[in-house]
C-alpha cells in the first residue's frame, strides 16, 4: 500500500473511533499527512497511531493525541492561534489549515524551527510562522490570542499563557506530575475575564522546559 492509502485508513479508523469527530480536522488531517513532516526512514510508519521520533530526541505525537487536542480546541476559520512546541510542524499545519490565518508556533530547540520551517515549506504551507523561543512564557509580541495549544508538560498552568488569552480564550495544556504522565488541561477565559479550568485526563508529552516550565 502507497503512504497515502495507508494514511488515509488511519484517518477513517480515528474518524470511526469517534476521536476525530469534526469534519473541520477530518479534512485537515487528510491534507497534511503525518509523512510528510517526519524524516525519510519513519514515513512508512507516520500511519501508526504512536508517537514517532523527530531530530534533537523530541517526538511528534500520535495521531490520535493530535486529533484529540485538536477538538478539545475548538478551533474556527479566523482564529488568533499560538501554538508551543513546534516539533515537526505537523499540529500547526493542522490548525493552519482550520484556522485559514496565520498561526503562530514557538520552539525552544534551533534544530527543530529549521526541521519544522523546512517541513512547512515542503507541504506548501504558508500561515504558519516558527519562532525560536521560550513558549512557556507565549509569545508577547503576537498576544492575545483566541486560542493556545501547548504540545509539552508543565510543571503548573504557566500564568503568562492564561494572561495572553482573550475573553473566551481557551487554553489547551498537558499539566503536572513527573514526566512522562501529566493531565490535560482546558483553560477557558469568560468574556468577563474570569478563568475557568477542566481535566480532560491522563497524557504522556516531553517537558515544557523554560522559565515557567521544568528547569534544564
Ligand atoms: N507539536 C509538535 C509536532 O507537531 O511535531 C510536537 C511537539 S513535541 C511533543 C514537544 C516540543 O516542545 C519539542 O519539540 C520541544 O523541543 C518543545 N518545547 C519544550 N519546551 C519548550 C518551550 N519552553 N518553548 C518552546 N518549545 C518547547
């Protein structure tokens, strides 16, 4: 079977399983392929539902991980988004390609912006701008955003992060615990200002390491 036909039954089966459940991140997914944003000798495994190694010792999510957080999200055309942990580029090309505008993704190692630059540009993906940078602390320059998705644990909700939402802003976030297992958080801002959060339930990301994140 070709990359695509393989790819294209992971999608159908995360669809069947009720984890992808929008049509919105149904087509994204089907648009960015996890193989194209992986090296050449892990693209005949990116179909399978685990994580699988990017360069610097990092991982790009599973699928399913992916699609989850995605939902969780809630993300419409038009949306402000900053995305930490930028990886492989592959979540932000999804969110890019919800959100129609442009995205943007902070990384802390120099390797993986290059990897993730070079990555988006292969996939023709022109919304999403990488920057290198401590995410635990978002990204000033850009804020508010409506909505901010965090692909590595925290020790705690990084204040910073909740300060660059905008009134029914929502935060997405793995928080807690040692690694490897963290709760994913969902943090809400009412349009009053008030911040509200839920547990959605276990994770296994890398550490957020930065200034309100793990210390190296
Ligand atoms: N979203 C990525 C993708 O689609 O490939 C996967 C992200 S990987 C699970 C987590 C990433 O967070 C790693 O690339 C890691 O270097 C990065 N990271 C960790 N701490 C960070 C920080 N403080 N600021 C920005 N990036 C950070």
């Amino acid at each position: 079977m070709d990359l695509n036909a393989l790819w294209q039954k992971t999608v159908e089966t995360l669809a069947e399983e009720g984890i992808i459940r929008s049509d919105k991140v149904r087509r994204a997914f089907l648009k960015h392929p996890r193989y194209l944003f992986v090296e050449e000798r892990y693209r005949a495994y990116a179909h399978v539902d685990e994580p699988l190694p990017i360069p610097a010792g990092q991982t790009v999510s599973a699928p399913h991980m992916v699609a989850i957080m995605l939902e969780l999200t809630e993300l419409e055309s038009g949306m402000k988004v900053l995305e930490i942990g930028t990886g492989s580029g592959w979540n932000a090309a999804l969110i890019a390609e919800i959100v129609k505008t442009d995205v943007y993704s902070i990384e802390r190692i120099p390797e993986l912006v290059e990897f993730a630059r070079r990555n988006l540009k292969q996939a023709g993906v022109k919304n999403v701008q990488v920057f290198p940078g401590d995410g635990s602390m978002g990204f000033p320059p850009r804020a508010p955003y409506d909505r901010i998705i965090v692909t590595a644990g925290a020790p705690k909700i990084p204040e910073p992060l909740v300060e660059q939402l905008n009134p029914c802003g929502k935060l997405v976030i793995p928080v807690g615990g040692c690694h490897p297992w963290q709760d994913l958080y969902i943090v809400e801002k009412t349009v009053k200002g008030e911040v509200k959060k839920r547990r959605w339930g276990k994770v296994a990301f890398v550490p957020l390491i930065g200034e309100y994140g793990w210390r190296e």
